[in-house]
C-alpha cells in the first residue's frame, strides 16, 4: 500500500478491526484513493450486532442522568475535534471544508440536545371509566439494538441526528458507515468510546449496502432501522426489514420548492438560491425548483444569474462556494440531466458544463423553459442544478409545487403573513420554511410526506420513534 494511503479499522466493542483493506476512498476533488477501510461484510456485521445486543440490557438500564452526562461528553469531544472531523469528510465526500466544520459542530449539538432528554422519557396516566376499579399506565421502553445506515452526503451530522436520540432513549446501535465517505463517522465511534461510551453501546461498520448494510437490516436481533438516502434504495430496506417485522424510519428523496411571490424580500430569495448549491446541491431537503411569481420573474432570473455566476468553484480544501460531486458517476449524471435541457426547449441560463479537467466537478447551473414533469424538474438531480418556473397565483404555485412524488421541504418567500400560513398550510411537505433558508436544529422535527420517507428525525419526537410504548393496566380490587 503506498504511504500516502492511510488504512482505518471499523469499531465494534470499543476495539478498531482491520480484517482487510477492500473499500478504497478517493477524494472528489482530485480522484485520488487517499485511505482504505475494511468490507466488514456478514461476519463483521454479525459481530457488530451480538456487541451491540451484550451491550443491550445494562445500557437500557443505565442511570438516565448518567446517560446524560456521558452523551453530553460525546458533544463535547466532537466538538473539541471538528476541525479534523471537517477535514476527514472533506476529503472524502468533496464538501467545502467550512462546511463540513460546521457539520460536525451540528453534529455536537445533537449528542448535546439528547444529553437533556435522557431523564425525560415519560409515560402518562389514562383514566379507564371503570369506577376507579384500575389504574392505568404507559412506559416508554427501548427498542434494544438499532441499525443506522448512514447517507455519504452528511455523514456525521447525520449519525449524530439518529444516533444520539437512540442512545439517549436506551437503545444500542450499529451504524453502517457510508462506502463512499466512511471516515468521519468511524472516527465518531472512537471518540465516543475515548469519552466514556460503554463498550458496544456504538459500534460503527463499514462495507457496501448489499453486503454489510442488508445483514444489519435483515437480522432479527435488530428491532428498528433508521435510514436515510434515495427512495428507490430505501423501498429495498423497507422491504428486507418486513421480512422480520422490524420498525423503519426513513428519510429519503426530495425535490422542494421555493415558491417566490412579487412582494418577497428579492435579496433574501436569491440568496436562498444560492445556498441551494450548498453541497454541490447534494442534500435531499434543498428546494431546487424555484417558482418565481410573474411580475418579478425577468428580474429575478437576470438578478439570479448574477447571483449564481458569482459563486466560486474549486477543491473542497480551498474553501469554494461550490465543490466537486462524491463521484465522476454522479457528474455524469448531472451532465446527462442537463444535457437533456439542451435537446428539449429548455434553456440553460449558466453553468451547465465541467469546469474543470481534475475531479468531479459540474458548475452551478441554472434552467429555466422546461415543463414540470421533465426529468430535471421533478426527479432529484442531486447535483449543482436549479430550475426556475413562472407562475401567477398562490393556488397555482402550490398546486405545481405539490406535483411530485416527493414531499420532504418547501420555502415560501412573501411578506403577507396570512399568505405565508395558507401556502404553508397547502403545502404538501414534512417542513415548510418561510422567509428563511436553510433553518437547521436538532429540535425542529423534519421528516417527509409521500415518497420522501417514514418517520420523523429531531425534536422530542425522534426520541418517541427509538422507544416502544407499554401499557400497564392494575386491577386495585
């Protein structure tokens, strides 16, 4: 192996594991395989999950306040080591490396959030209309040991948003590190074990989705699955967990909406626009349709080409505004999506090239002309790619916003209040956010209508979803 390959091990009961070094991560910018990281496959999975199970009973049985403390020195030590976490995931998945500084700061404050939960999973009294002949009551309990397969585009802030609320209700966890960006999340499990995180309480695994990731799903040891990655790949884990009848959260596609209207703060809209491209656009919430109202919509696509033509392209390490896609696959992609624009009656305003020869980079891009049942605008590009449409009234712009499969994330720009919460209110999406994009916090519930997922993540509902609901009813003759 050449010396400018790093090799990292998977971790599972508190102990790094290296039985091979098949999985290679390339960085996006330059191509080049930079680290290895083993194929845990069947039988690391397996041992993953018997750690994990071990762990199960004296965890769920753990001080809750204890809990607590020890989750609370997890966000601590993440945020002690963001920058080199940034730097991991940077390089493995092409983000822009202030970006992912701030991801796994976001990533902190998950574990931080739960930290205060732990001693707050409540049941409740229900009165029986049994003349006072029983008292009635609910639990919440673990779910015992939980899978999280974890999406490449944010890896470890998006661990920490299943992770940390699982661990927190009780339950022990297997995380599937991603294929393409595992770095960020194996390095996770080290940290939380350094700070006091009983051994098999995290254990993190790496491999493909076929062979480690369904093993994790199909085992019946594992009583609930959460995920979060494309529709198409999340029907297959739907599908495997139903074969042991185990509890799914899914988080998956989107293809959401800004809705602009003529009285909206144009300057506050465009930027929107801008940070739609955040990623390179690859995150599933980002409202890359945007319907601009009639009157204003000449302005705004010259105002937005501007806006757009000035972001900065270039390796992630560099800080841009935009970096390279995960793959040369998904620049292709891009490419082929765009390309279609070309041979239909669509324009492309800016971008829609490879700007540069080294790495999987695209340019932002900006279309407009095309129909809204055309690939482009109503499948998930995933990729630095916005359309603009035109429309003319609220009903309108909610009935077309609405015409997709999908329904994860909507933003409504306008300054009428009660316009604000009737589009809302029409709105068919997990999350609406007006007058603001992106509004980030691990107590905002978000999940997806539609084909964009089962479930919801945060807030004190993601803490509802890890835990199993027991009724207890006493006869007090």
């Amino acid at each position: 192996m050449s010396p400018d390959i790093n090799a990292y091990g998977y971790v599972i009961d508190g102990d790094r594991r290296r039985p091979n070094d098949a999985v290679r991560v390339s960085d996006p910018s330059t191509g080049k395989v930079f680290a290895t990281v083993p194929e845990a496959g069947t039988e690391g999975a397996d041992d993953a999950i018997a750690s994990a199970d071990t762990a199960s009973e004296a965890w769920a049985e753990f001080d809750a306040v204890e809990r607590g403390r020890i989750l609370d020195k997890v966000a601590d030590a993440i945020r002690a080591n963001a920058d080199r976490l940034g730097h991991l995931e940077t390089r493995a998945m092409g983000r822009p490396v202030s970006e992912s500084r701030a991801s796994a700061r976001a990533a902190a404050g998950y574990f931080e959030y739960y930290a205060g939960l732990t001693d707050k999973v409540e049941g409740k009294q229900i009165p029986l209309p049994t003349d006072g002949d029983h008292l009635d009551y609910t639990v919440r309990e673990p779910y015992g040991v939980t899978a999280q397969i974890v999406p490449w585009n944010a890896p470890i802030v998006l661990a920490a948003r299943g992770i940390a609320p699982a661990l927190a209700a009780g339950n022990t966890t297997v995380a599937k590190a991603p294929r393409q960006a595992p770095l960020s999340v194996i390095e996770l499990g080290v940290i939380a074990g350094d700070v006091g995180l009983p051994d098999g309480v995290l254990n993190v695994v790496t491999g493909s989705g076929s062979g480690t990731g369904t093993t994790l799903i199909r085992d019946d040891r594992v009583r609930a699955v959460e995920f979060t990655g494309s529709t198409s790949t999340g029907t297959k884990v739907m599908q495997t967990a139903a074969e042991s009848i185990t509890d799914v959260h899914l988080e998956l596609g989107g293809k959401g909406a800004n809705i602009v209207f003529a009285d909206a703060d144009l300057d506050a809209a465009l930027e929107c626009v801008a940070a739609t491209f955040n990623n390179a656009g690859q995150l599933c919430f980002a409202p890359t349709r945007v319907f601009v109202q009639s009157d204003i919509y000449d302005e705004f696509v010259d105002r937005a080409v501007e806006r757009v033509e000035a972001l900065t392209v270039g390796p992630a390490a560099d800080d841009p505004d935009v970096g390279p896609v995960v793959t040369a696959d998904a620049r292709d992609n891009v490419a082929a999506f765009v390309n279609s624009v070309r041979e239909g009656d669509g324009r492309v305003l800016t971008g829609g090239e490879i700007p540069r020869e080294t790495g999987h980079f695209y340019a932002p891009t900006l279309v407009d002309g095309v129909a809204d049942d055309a690939p482009i605008a109503c499948e998930e590009v995933f990729g630095p790619v916005v359309t603009l449409h035109e429309f003319d009234t609220a009903a309108e712009a909610v009935e077309r916003a609405n015409n997709t499969r999908y329904g994860l994330l909507n933003v409504v720009w306008t300054d009428q209040v009660a316009r604000a919460h009737t589009v809302a209110g029409g709105l068919e999406s997990g999350t609406v956010a007006v007058n603001d994009y992106p509004v980030l916090s691990p107590a905002a519930v978000s999940g997806g209508y539609k084909q964009s997922g089962i479930g919801r993540s945060k807030g004190t509902q993601a803490l509802k979803a890890f835990t199993q609901t027991k009724n207890v009813i006493l006869s007090l003759d």
